[in-house]
C-alpha cells in the first residue's frame, strides 16, 4: 500500500518518465477497489434484472385488473344517465319512451331525443371503446347531434311487444320482415314493461355496429344480438366469453351482465311471456 502511495505522489512531483510510472502504478492501486464496489458483475446484473422481470409480472395483471374495473364503472355510470334520461323523458311524455325513428324527416333518434335530458355527448361512449372511436349510424343524421357522435350504448328496440301490438291491431299475425317497417313511428310505453327490474333498455353494443336499435326479430330471429357486445368487460389478459357487459334496466337499476345471461335462461330483452321464455342463439 505505502509502495503505491509513494508511486502516486512521485507521479505529481517528479520527471515525465517517474510521472508516468507512477499514473500507471496509482491506476493498479484504485482499479481493483472500482471493480469491488463501484460496479456490478454480469451475474449480479441479471439477477437485478429477474427481480425486476418477476416484481412486473406480478403487478402488471393486477394494474390492468384495476383499469379494467375503473372503466367498467365509469361506463356503468354513464349508462345509468342515458337511462335515467330516458326514464325522465317517459315521465314527461305520458310513458312513451321515445318513438322509433330513421332520422331525416322522420324525426332524429333516441340518442339525440334524450340528449336535452342528459345534455354530455361523451357519456354515449364507454371508456372501453378505445382508442377507434365506437361507430354510429351514418343515415339521417344530419343536423341530429346526439345521432350522429360515437355511441358505445343500443337500446331495445321492443320487437316482441310491438309485434303483438301490431298483431292485434290488424287481426293478424305480421311477418319478421314486415315488422321493421310497420314499428316506424311508434313508441314502447314505460308503464307496459311488465317486469322493469329484468327487462333491459339499454346495452353495451358491439363496437364497429352502427345499430341503434336492438331488434331480435327483424329477419331472422335473434339476429341482432351479434350487434351486441355481451364481454365489452372482460378480464384483460384472458379476454374470453368469461366477462360481461353493462346493461340498465327499465326500472333504472344498473347491472354488470355476466356473457349470455341477457338471454338465458331468459331472454331479458323481451317483454311478451312468449319471446321471455324463448331461447335464443347468441
Ligand atoms: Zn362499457
């Protein structure tokens, strides 16, 4: 030790040549203490870096678990002013919620209808529609605000009742494929919900669908359940049918609806006893 103190202190004082040997004899003396405690071996390095690896592993499902439900609860939370809108504007409108239209001239939609209730076009969109903004209808829309922003939500488009509504107006029994047709211009009443805590008026729709109406009889029966987005919540890192979606009510309750449960054992966006009890595919 005393040797390459000496040699560091003839490296500041002496000739070139004895500074020199004494850089290089001072360098050997710090080297060896840098490597023992200034720096990591490789294997040290990796070690540090499988911590690392392991703490994220562990963490990151349980991070995306928790964004997950903060979306599944904000949506929830718009979905239930979109249906408290709709419920509002029954109450005005001696219970007819608002009547069916294609926009144009026959009137705008429902989610231009409501919007002086609810008054926030982003409350239409589900934090889970990101980052491609949800698609809506592109026909009539023009001038209908609320109609024509990106929509996460569809609404019952109550097939089963107005059917038979219209079946016994007639005398008769109207086919699927006029039905579209003839539901044009009328309204479902809030107070004709026989069972409003399990009949669902608004969903979560698929994202790409342009729907605003859920109609299961329009054609073939059940068809437009695949406008529906059942597992929009599901569990991020497994994203199978195992999630859900949100669904509100009639009766302005609020709940998550586990994939399928909407129709089975009974079909919950059906009214009549007939179409309840019937299973469809999904
Ligand atoms: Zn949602």
């Amino acid at each position: 030790m005393n040797r390459q103190r000496t040699a560091a202190v003839r490296a500041e004082t002496g000739t070139a040549s004895d500074r020199a040997t004494g850089l290089e004899a001072a360098r050997g003396a710090f080297a060896p203490s840098m490597n023992r405690f200034g720096a990591f071996t490789l294997i040290e390095l990796l070690v540090v870096i499988a911590i690392i690896a392991i703490l994220a592993a562990m963490l990151l499902p349980a991070l995306a678990r928790a964004k997950e439900a903060g979306h599944r609860i904000a949506c929830a939370n718009d979905l239930r002013q979109i249906g408290l809108a709709a419920g509002m504007y029954a109450d005005d409108n001696n219970s007819f919620y608002p009547e069916r239209t294609t926009g144009g001239t026959t009137g705008s939609r429902w989610p231009d209808r409501l919007l002086p209730i609810y008054r926030e076009m982003r409350l239409l969109r589900c934090p889970n529609d990101a980052p491609q903004p949800p698609q809506t209808g592109v026909s009539g829309t023009n001038g209908y605000a609320g109609d024509s922003v990106p929509r996460s939500y569809i609404i019952n488009g109550w097939n089963d009742y107005l059917q038979q509504q219209i079946d016994v107006e007639l005398g008769r029994e109207v086919s699927n494929a006029e039905l579209m047709n003839m539901i044009l211009g009328r309204a479902m009443r809030q107070d004709a919900v026989d069972q409003p805590s399990e009949t669902v008026l608004f969903g979560e729709k698929d994202s790409p669908s342009p729907h605003y109406y859920m109609d299961f009889l329009e054609g073939a029966v059940g068809n437009e359940i695949s406008e529906l987005d059942q597992g929009k919540h599901s569990n991020p890192i497994k994203n199978s049918r195992g999630g859900g979606s949100n669904c509100q009510f009639a009766d302005g309750s609020m709940r998550f609806v586990r994939f399928g449960k909407a129709f089975l054992p009974e079909n919950l966006w059906a009214t009549t006893p007939k179409w309840r009890s019937t299973v469809l595919k999904f």
